[in-house]
C-alpha cells in the first residue's frame, strides 16, 4: 500500500487533536523519583555526561549494518 503525503499529514493532524485530550497524572511517590535522580551528582550541570555519546555511537554501530531476515522457517 502506497501512502501519500496528504495521507501521512492527514494522519498526523488526527494524532495531534488526539494527543490534546490525553492527560497524564504523575503520583507524588513518582514525583519524589525523579526528584531524587535529578539531584544525583552525575546529573548536574557540568558533571561529565560524555559517557552518553559514546553509548549512542556504540549503539548506533552495532546496529548500522542490521538487517531483517524474516521469521524462522
């Protein structure tokens, strides 16, 4: 099935009015979570994060040449 464009931004004005009425509440044990990571010494400002881009460069080597050889027979 070919879509067209019309058909993919159709597509993405109907997700869109959707998401508007999604509403997400968060509990208070949830909250005080992230609260605590946020205050984690290595997620400060200035702390060394290049760890991250590394992670992503490793991942996206490893996955570069992945490719789909269907369902076992």
């Amino acid at each position: 099935m070919k879509v067209t464009l019309e058909e993919g931004l159709r597509a993405l004005r109907e997700a869109s009015e959707q998401a508007k009425s999604i509403k997400i509440e968060l509990d208070d044990e949830y909250l005080a979570l992230i609260a605590r990571v946020e205050a984690r010494t290595e997620n400060q400002s200035g702390a060394d994060k290049s760890w991250v881009w590394r992670l992503d460069r490793a991942f996206r080597d490893y996955y570069k040449n992945v490719r789909y050889v269907g369902p076992a027979r």
